[in-house]
C-alpha cells in the first residue's frame, strides 16, 4: 500500500466530506515549502487568511513537486534533492514545468469519485 495524504471533513467532487491537508504558497504558486520561492516572491503559509476561499487552497493535488533525472533520463518524481540516488539530478518543479518530455509532478494525485476508498 502506497502513502496517502489523510483527508477528511470537507466535500469532494464525489459529495464525500474531507478535510484537505493544506500547503503554502509563492506569490500565486503552491508549493511543498518556503524554500520553493523565489527571490522577490512573497510566501503565504497554509494558515494565511489568503486561503479564505476553497479555490485559493493549496491542497496536495495542485502542489506541483520537482523530479529526480537518471542517467538515462528517465524521471522519477520528488520534493527535494534528497530524493534523489547519488546517480540522479534534482530538478526544481518550477524547471520541471518548462521541459519536453517531463511528467508532471505533483505531491498527490487528484481526488476522484473513482480513486475514493474506504481509507480516508
């Protein structure tokens, strides 16, 4: 069984009540953690009043995350650098975004009426 970010207490797409994990942001990106923003970006954390409409929240599923690049470019996705083997190169979600051919990486898979279990 894989790792799942706990949700409860707040509705779903599928009309479940869950309560989503929240993370912060970047100006107006989301993000794993402060040290994701730029120089000059502004960080709001998850407890800001920023988030005071569910469509400002950042949840799991619109954090976008980076990836670790093996030799033979092949791509595996990560928060940080130390997901990565000594093999591998870290690449910064934002770096991630602009390259062809490069998954799209997020801390979690969004949430629907049929990825819903009994395990929340």
């Amino acid at each position: 069984e894989g790792c799942m970010v706990k949700n409860e207490n707040r509705m779903d797409s599928s009309g479940l009540l869950r309560h989503w994990s929240l993370y912060g942001r970047c100006d107006d990106t989301c993000v794993w953690s402060q040290d994701d923003c730029l120089a000059g970006e502004a960080w709001y954390p998850a407890t800001h009043s920023y988030y005071n409409t569910a469509s400002k929240e950042c949840t799991c599923d619109v954090v976008q995350v980076g990836a670790c690049k093996n030799p033979k470019n092949k791509y595996s996705c990560g928060i940080s650098s130390f997901s990565c083997d000594e093999f591998s190169t870290y690449i910064s979600a934002r770096d991630l975004k602009g390259m062809a051919g490069a998954p799209d990486c997020r801390l979690c898979m969004p949430v629907t009426p049929s990825s819903v279990g009994s395990g929340f």
